[in-house]
C-alpha cells in the first residue's frame, strides 16, 4: 500500500533535482542584472575617484566608482582620465546619449589600464554637441570587446589620439570605418574575429590569439 507514495515521491525528487539548477541560475542572472549600474561623469577628474561619478545624469557624487558590471558614461564636456591599473566596466559612452548632456572625452595616464568586456563607444551620429574622444597621448592600456564610432559625417568628427597608448581588442567586431581610427601605434588582436573598416597604419601589432 506504499508503494504508489514512494513512486510519487521518487518522481519529486527527480523533479526537484531538474528544475533547481535553472531556478538557481535565474537568480543568480537576476542578481548580477541588479546590481549593473551606469555610472555618470559629474566633473573632469580620476576614474578611480568617487567624486567623479554620479548614478544619475548631473547627479551627485557617488559612493563607488564603474566597476566589471557597470557602464560608464562620460559626458557633460568632462574629461575622465584613467589613472590605475585595474579600473574595469562592461561598455564606455563617450559624449551623451541624452540631448544637452554634451561630449566627453576618455584619457589614460602612463602606465595606467581599462578593461572593458564589451564596446568602447564615440559619439552620437549627427551631433556636434555629444562627440567621443579617446586620448592616449600619454601612455596606457585599452582592452575592450569592440571600437565603435557612431560617427556618420554629419557635425564634428569623433578623436581617437594613440599616443603612446595600447589597443587590445578582445571579441569579434569590425574597426570602425572613420578616419578616426585609421591609425594604431601599438594594436593586439587577443580573441575574435577582427575586419578592418578601412585601410590601416599600425606600427606595432601583436596578433596573440584570433584573425585580423
């Protein structure tokens, strides 16, 4: 007479052991989702320093600073200059996607490095107002996923300044197609599929792992 309760319970148990893996993936996904933040340029200064950041457009200055799961916006005609050797985000947007919120520009100290798992991005097509500059006259280390130029010939021209600087592409993309980029002093291809948009000046290139 218990043998139809223990068969109901063995097919519990195994319906348990199925579905808790996918449920405890779920909240770990909704976890790591909640915790993203966007992180707003509010004055030019270090990226390491809190005071740069706000969690909100023109907001006040924040607690932390963008880290491996967050995005940084620098806008508001600031310039954020990366200053230590493990500052880390998912994206960077250089000038505002917002009307008004103007142009930013991202700059690297000497020996300093960024590491951004997804796209570094210039710009806003067809604005003057919300242009992308990338300074690494002084030095530095960019790894990212992907360049993108929003760049479409209308208004001002993003700036990529190499300088000194290193390139470090880690995903598949295609280089953007402006003139902005046409030139690499110290570029390396470490993942991914690489295209060239246009015609390229390198003067040092490593191809660690992937095609260019």
């Amino acid at each position: 007479m218990f043998f139809p309760r223990l068969r109901q319970d063995a097919r519990l148990g195994a319906f348990i052991c199925r579905v808790a893996p996918l449920v405890l993936v779920a909240m770990l996904v909704a976890t790591a989702s909640a915790r993203a933040t966007t992180y707003y340029s509010r004055q030019a200064g270090n990226w390491s320093s809190t005071s740069t950041w706000s969690t909100s457009h023109g907001g006040g200055a924040g607690t932390a600073v963008p880290g491996a799961s967050d995005t940084a916006m620098v806008e508001g005609g600031f310039t954020v200059t990366v200053d230590i050797a493990n500052a880390t985000c998912t994206t960077v947007q250089l000038g505002s996607t917002t009307g008004g919120d103007g142009a930013g520009t991202l700059s690297f100290a000497s020996g300093s490095q960024l590491t951004v798992s997804g796209a570094v991005t210039l710009g806003n097509a067809g604005t003057s107002t919300r242009t992308g500059t990338l300074a690494m006259t002084a030095g530095g280390t960019l790894i990212a996923g992907s360049l993108v130029d929003n760049y479409n010939g209308t208004g001002t021209a993003n700036v990529f300044r190499p300088g000194a600087g290193k390139v470090q592409l880690t995903g598949t993309s295609t280089l953007p197609t402006t003139a902005a980029f046409n030139t690499f002093n110290n570029l390396t291809i470490n993942g991914g599929a690489t295209t060239m948009g246009v015609a390229l000046t390198v003067t040092n290139l490593t191809l660690a792992s992937g095609t260019l």
